[in-house]
C-alpha cells in the first residue's frame, strides 16, 4: 500500500539524513572526554568512517541496539497510533523553524523533505562504498591500488 511506503521512505529518509551528517561531523568535530573509561578509549582515539566501528566496545553497540530496538518498538518518540496512516511524516511535535500551518508551504517543505532525504539515501550509500574502497569516504583514489581502470 503506498501510504506504508511513503512512511517508510520518510523514515529511511530522515534516518539517512542523520547518518550523513554522522559521517561529515566527525570531520571537524569530536566529543572531549573518554567513549569508554572503562577500556580507556576517547573519543579522539576513534577513527572516521567504517574504521570506528571495530573500535566501539561491545557494551556501546548494545547500547545502540536498545535504543533502535525502543524505538522501532514504541513508535519512536510521539509517532501516531495509526502509525501515520492518517498524516505520513506527522510525529505530533513541531520543528521549530519547520513548522507551519499554511497547507501550501506545509507540502513545499515536506516535498523538500523527501528530495532531501532520497539524496542522503544515494549520499550515505555513497559514503560507505567509498570508505569501504579507499578507507576515506572522501575518496582518496590514490589508496585503491586494485581499481581495473588503472
């Protein structure tokens, strides 16, 4: 049915779009302080890109489990009852900045949400193939030694 596909794409959208900027940030910015103590791991320790996730302690991935468990299993944080059948997107809170209650610009910006998060879907995809290739999802060429254009 497609309003359970339009929902579904609004979330893998919206879920791609974090995941990007998770990828850029790291970047430019990362945390002070320590990820574990406990195995004396800092966050400046911790490599960009697919390289981080060897380095995250095992308590720190079922942390991230949970959370997507609780979230996937609640509906998320105010997701309608229907499960947004009835207004796909809505989940009952107003974005500052975002919301309006003009219908015209209330679809402008919503039809802008699904551009841009069908872009982050192609980005992050991206982004992955490209570390996966060259280590750096900024792809430095020069490190994939096996490419058969070479």
């Amino acid at each position: 049915n497609f309003k359970r596909r339009r929902v579904t794409e609004i979330k893998h959208g919206r879920v791609a779009m974090l995941a990007a900027m998770g990828y850029i940030t790291p970047e430019f910015f990362k945390f002070p302080g320590y990820l574990s103590v406990a195995e004396n791991i800092k966050f400046a320790d911790v490599p960009n890109g697919l390289a981080a996730i060897s380095k995250v302690p095992g308590a720190g991935w079922l942390q991230i489990l949970a959370y997507g468990l609780f979230c996937e299993g609640t509906g998320g944080f105010g997701y309608n009852s229907d499960g947004q059948m009835s207004d796909p997107g809505n989940c009952g809170w107003k974005p500052p900045l975002l919301a309006t209650s003009d219908p015209v610009l209330r679809k402008k910006r919503l039809n802008a949400e699904l551009a841009n998060g069908r872009l982050a879907m192609m980005a992050i995809i991206g982004m992955f193939f490209q570390d996966g290739l060259t280590g750096s999802a900024w792809g430095d060429w020069a490190l994939y030694t096996v490419s058969p254009l070479r």
